[in-house]
C-alpha cells in the first residue's frame, strides 16, 4: 500500500528524518511508535504532502506521490487524522465530516458512509449540528477519525490519537479503529501510548532521533526487552 | 432638523452605508483568508463603472445587461490579479505581499490613466436610479431605495454562498485552519480563487451603484471609497464578514449624519471616518464583532 523509501527531511538547519524506509503493506496496521520529538509527526507531515522530503521516495500502491502537494494526497486515497485533532470549529459537526468528503462527488455514497461513521461514533449524531469547537476532548478525536473516513481513504493515518485522553476514551478509539481495520482500511498509526498501540498492531517500527531503531511485529515488540525498558515503563 | 428630512438623511446614510459593506466584504472575506488587505480592491471597484459605462456607451447593451457583464469582467479581473500578484508570492513573508497589494493598486490607477483618460466621464445612470419619489412628505431619489434594496439581495445570496453550498464550507474552513483544510482535499488556490472573484464582483456591484449615486467616474474614484471601506471592514472586526456589513452601514450613517447636523464640519467628513478608524485600531482592534486581530498593517 505505502512504501517508504530513505526518507530525509530537514526542518530549517534540522536533520529531522535521516533516511526512513518503512512499508505499509495493504489491510494490514502498522504503528510507529517513539518518544517526543523523534520524527514520527513529520514522517506522517512528509506523507501527507505537508512538508517537503529532500531524498528519498514516498510510494502509494506503486504511485510515487513524493513532493506531491497534500489536496492530490488526499484525493490519491491518504486520509489524515492529523495530531491535535485540528477539527474547524466554526464549523457543524455534520460540515466537519462532510468536509472530510470535500473531492467526491458521488452524493449517494457519501450519505451512506455519514450513517456509517454515526454508526461508529453515535454521539456524533446526536451532536451533528453543534459547532465543532463545542465538542469535550474525546468527541473531538472522534470527529477527526470520522471526518478523515469520509473521504473513503485507502489508507487512513492517525496522528496520536490517545493524546489527552482518559483511559476509557483511548479504549473507545482503540475498538473503533479495529472495527475499522475489520472492514478493510489500512491504517498507518502514531502513538506515544506504545503499549496500546502495539497491542492493536500487525507490525511496528521504533523511531529514534530520525532513524529507524527496530521494527517487528506487534507483538514481538511487546517483548522486546529494550522497547519494554524505553518505551513501555516495565 | 423635523423628522421627514431626518428619515431622508438616514436612508442616504443607509445606502451610502450598503455600499461600503458591499466593498468592505471583499476586504475582510480576502483577510480572513490570506490575513492580506488587498489594496486593489477598490481599484476594482473603479474598473467596475468602466466596465459598465463602456457596455452601455459603446456596445450599447441594455442596461442590466451592461451591469451584469461589468460585474462577471470585475469577478475576473480579481481573480486575476490574485493568480498574477499575489499567488507566487503565498509562502513569502506577508509583508511582501501587502507591498505587492500597493503595487497593484498603483498599477491599477495609473493604468487607468493611460487607458481610460484622467477626465472625468459622465455615468449614464438608468432612470429608475435618478427618479424622486415621494414618500410621505420625504422626497427621496431611486438611488437611495434602490440601493440599500439591491445591496440586500446581494447580501443574502452573499450569506447563501458561505453558508449553504460547499465552496462556502471550504471558505469557512480555510479561513480557520488553511494546512487541515488542504488533508481535506481542498485545492486552496481555487477556495482562494473564487474568494477574489466573489469579492471582486460585490466591489463592482458596489461600484455601479455608487456612479448612480455620484454620476462621475474617474481613474482614481476607487481610493476614498476602498479605504472608506476597509475601515468598514476594521470596525466591524476584520475576517468577519457579518462585521463589515454593519460597519459600512455604520461607517455610512456617521459621515452622512455629520454633513447633516453640523453642515460646519462637512469639508472634514473624511478625516472623521479615519479617526473612527484610529479610535477602533486603540481602542477594540478586534471591532465589533471581529476575532483575534493578529497582525496589524
């Protein structure tokens, strides 16, 4: 699905990625697990078309989408959950989702896939017509994933969506994205939450200071002695 | 003053004040977006009436059909200026592109110098707008019903647009949060495109109606009406476009009920409205219903 090929990206003087290779293959979560600051939100800044890679090579489905800017990203079938939930909140909640499905046209289907993200996430029905912004925290975060699978996404990226959460609510996105996964979507999943994530994850990558440290699949790193140290506080 | 000629001097204060809020939308709505003062803007404004004043003069085109031209021309003659001036300029320093704004307004005027002849012509203002009706006592002309009225259908297919169709949603949208806009799918050089464009053709909506008002047109016609306007569009709160309807209508009603009151101090109406303005920037530069103004010019 998404291939990445040493990926480097500078930020001003910053060496922020030093080349990343990772592979997202189709139906599959992967997670990319790694402490503040070490590049994991700029590799899904870079995917996404929001900053600019100087080397290396971004592939979806064998496309090479390097460089290309993010409304085409978008419409190539990349949704973003992006970090901070970033939902408008001017805006309804229904006109978040439905913003979410801004390049298609095809009014029936949207209209199907709004009752499937209702029935997803009930209490965004039931608040459909409040302002975005009046959302409580975990809505909010629920909005995001929902308006993200409004545009019907190949593949769906999650920036950090435990980030300020109570525990319950973390659980509640955690089963929605499975159920998600379920019904075919690839995810691409960033988390600081390492155990949850893995927990959820076929396969991970442990990001250090730019560079990839380790990769395996989830549960492989759940035992790994050095990510348990470094990452799951045991 | 009685209260007829009162009534009179309010509906003039009203359309003079619609007229303002028409030009002071294209201001904010660019703002909003960009958080750019489009200084051209009441350039386009000027090269509206010509527009208008060549279709009726020279194509001899019906009336309506003149205005509706001029203001279709103005819509793209905004856009234009958008995807020549100022969209290589979007990732630059925002200073560049406010110079860049001056620019183009200087290019504007004096281009219309060269082309269209620094003498003043005469308006052909269709009937409707010249007529004096009677309104219980009030004398009142077309202008000064028909314009508040037209300004308000404007308005309202204005508020349509934002509020109701999609590319309006996409303006909300980019008005607050430009980079999560764009993970939508949302091609921002077109929202920004059509931003002009709606702009651009209030201002020439706005323009024409001002010639029937002030029936003498001029190259340099669109500066104290623009900068009238963006005070407008300060006072109501910039990027609020509810905020510049009723701050044209305020900007509007104070200049006209100062020549009216105090006929004294009617050379000094101009400067009134900038000390509005200077009083709003200390005071609340936010206006009256603006958000968080975040960078001055």
């Amino acid at each position: 699905m998404l291939k990445l090929e040493n990926l480097h990206v500078y930020y001003g003087g910053i060496h922020a990625l030093k080349g990343i290779t990772m592979d997202v293959p189709d139906g599959k979560i992967v997670t990319l697990i790694g402490a503040n600051g070490a590049g994991k939100s700029t590799t899904l800044r870079a995917i996404a078309g929001l900053t600019r890679a100087q080397k290396g090579s971004i592939k979806l489905m064998n496309e090479d989408i390097t460089g290309k800017p993010a409304h085409i990203v978008t419409q190539k079938g990349v949704a973003m959950a992006p970090e901070g939930r970033r939902i408008f909140p001017n805006l309804t909640v229904l006109e978040n989702l439905m913003m979410g499905a801004y390049p298609r046209t095809d009014k029936e289907e949207i209209f199907s896939d709004l009752d499937w993200v209702f029935s997803l996430f009930p209490r965004l029905k039931e608040r459909q017509r409040q302002k975005g912004g009046t959302l409580s925290g975990g809505e909010q975060q629920m909005l995001a994933v929902g308006r993200a699978l409004m545009s019907r996404p190949k593949l769906l990226a999650l920036d950090e969506p435990s980030l300020g959460l109570a525990p319950v609510l973390v659980n509640e996105v955690f089963d929605v994205l499975r159920q998600i996964h379920e019904e075919g979507c690839t995810i691409l999943l960033i988390e600081q939450n390492a155990k949850a994530a893995l927990k959820l994850a076929d396969y991970g990558y442990v990001l250090e200071t730019g560079r990839i440290t380790m990769s395996g699949p989830g549960r492989e790193l759940l035992e790994n002695e050095k990510v348990k140290k470094a990452y799951l506080g045991e | 003053m009685d209260i007829q000629s009162f009534i009179q001097q309010l509906l003039n204060g009203i359309s003079l004040g619609s007229l303002y809020a028409l030009i002071a939308i294209g201001y904010t709505m660019v703002y909003g977006i960009l958080r750019l003062i489009n200084f051209a803007h009441g350039d386009v404004f000027m090269l509206g009436t010509y527009f208008a004043f060549y279709l009726v003069m020279i194509f001899m085109l019906p009336w309506w059909l003149s205005a509706t031209l001029a203001i279709a021309l103005s819509a793209i003659v905004g856009m234009l200026i958008d995807r020549v001036a100022y969209r290589p300029l979007r990732s630059a320093p925002r200073i560049s592109a406010l110079i860049t704004a001056v620019g183009v307004s200087f290019f504007l005027e004096n281009a219309g110098i060269v082309v269209l002849g620094a003498r003043p012509k005469g308006f052909p203002r269709p009937e409707f707008m010249s007529h004096t009706y009677n309104l219980g006592g009030a004398y009142i002309t077309g202008v000064s019903i028909w314009v508040p009225v037209i300004s308000v259908i404007l308005l309202l297919v204005l508020f349509y647009v934002i509020y109701r169709t999609k590319i309006g949603m996409a303006m909300r949208a980019v008005a607050t949060d430009m980079e999560t806009t764009r993970l939508m799918g949302v091609d921002l050089d077109r929202v920004i495109s059509y931003t002009f464009a709606i702009g651009s053709a209030l201002a020439a909506a706005g323009g024409i109606m001002w010639a029937c008002k002030y029936p003498q047109i001029n190259p340099l016609m669109g500066i104290f009406p623009g900068w009238k306007a963006f005070t407008a569009a300060v006072v109501g709160g910039i990027g609020n476009i509810l905020g510049a309807t009723i701050g044209g209508l305020v900007i509007g009603i104070i200049e006209i009920m100062i020549v009216a009151f105090f006929p004294a101090l009617s050379g000094y109406k101009d400067a009134f409205v900038f000390v509005i303005l200077i009083i709003f920037l200390l005071v609340k530069p936010t206006g009256i219903l603006g958000e968080t103004l975040k960078e001055k010019v």
